[in-house]
C-alpha cells in the first residue's frame, strides 16, 4: 500500500552539478564548516537550481551565506553573521590542521568558531 502511494507521487531526484559541489566541499574546508557532506550537496543543489535553500540549520545557512546562496529558516529565522571555525587540539588547545596535534600528539580535534 505505502509503495503505491510514493509511486503516484511524482517525486523528481535531481543532483548537484559538479562545479557547483566542488565549490561549496571547497568552501566548506576553507571556513572548517561542520557541515556534512549531505549538507554540501543540499547546498551545491540550491546553487546548481538557482533556488532558496530553506533549512533551520545553522551551520547549513552559514556555509549557503559565505557563497552568497539565497537561503530561508523553516521554523527559525535566518542566521545575520558568518562564521568560520578552527580546528584546536583537545589537550592542548594548539591551532592545528588535522589530527593528530603536531604539538602533543593528541588525536582528538573540536571545533572553535572565531
């Protein structure tokens, strides 16, 4: 019954375009986002499409505002201000790259806005 029902739906599966994805993935490094990369596709779409993106995510509309991509809140409003993250060593709150900390050697990383 519920396989008749999404077969009369009509439902359309579209896909980012790849200048578009590697775009945003590319952004998304740049600023440390802690977006996934279903997130990034969901973005890369909205610009492929050339449509709002409407999610209550945060982190989503942040990475949609550093690419100037048209975004709205659901049930939330909208983020004013971008931010960017870093990556900081849980031991030793060194800056680092990736893990593991070239200063202690720890594997653990979070993320700092700044």
């Amino acid at each position: 019954m519920a396989k008749r029902r999404v077969d009369n739906l009509e439902i359309q599966v579209e896909e980012p375009g790849s200048e578009s994805l590697e775009k945003v993935m590319e952004k998304s490094r740049d600023i440390n986002s802690p977006t996934s990369e279903t997130d990034e596709k969901l973005v890369a779409l909205a610009d492929t499409l050339g449509r709002t993106l409407v999610s209550d995510d945060k982190a989503v509309q942040n990475l949609a505002k550093h690419l100037d991509i048209g975004f709205e809140g659901y049930m939330e409003d909208k983020i004013e201000e971008t931010l960017e993250w870093e990556l900081v060593c849980e031991n030793c709150g060194s800056k680092v790259s990736s893990p593991p900390c070239p200063n202690c050697g720890h594997q653990k990383v979070r993320r700092r806005s700044f």
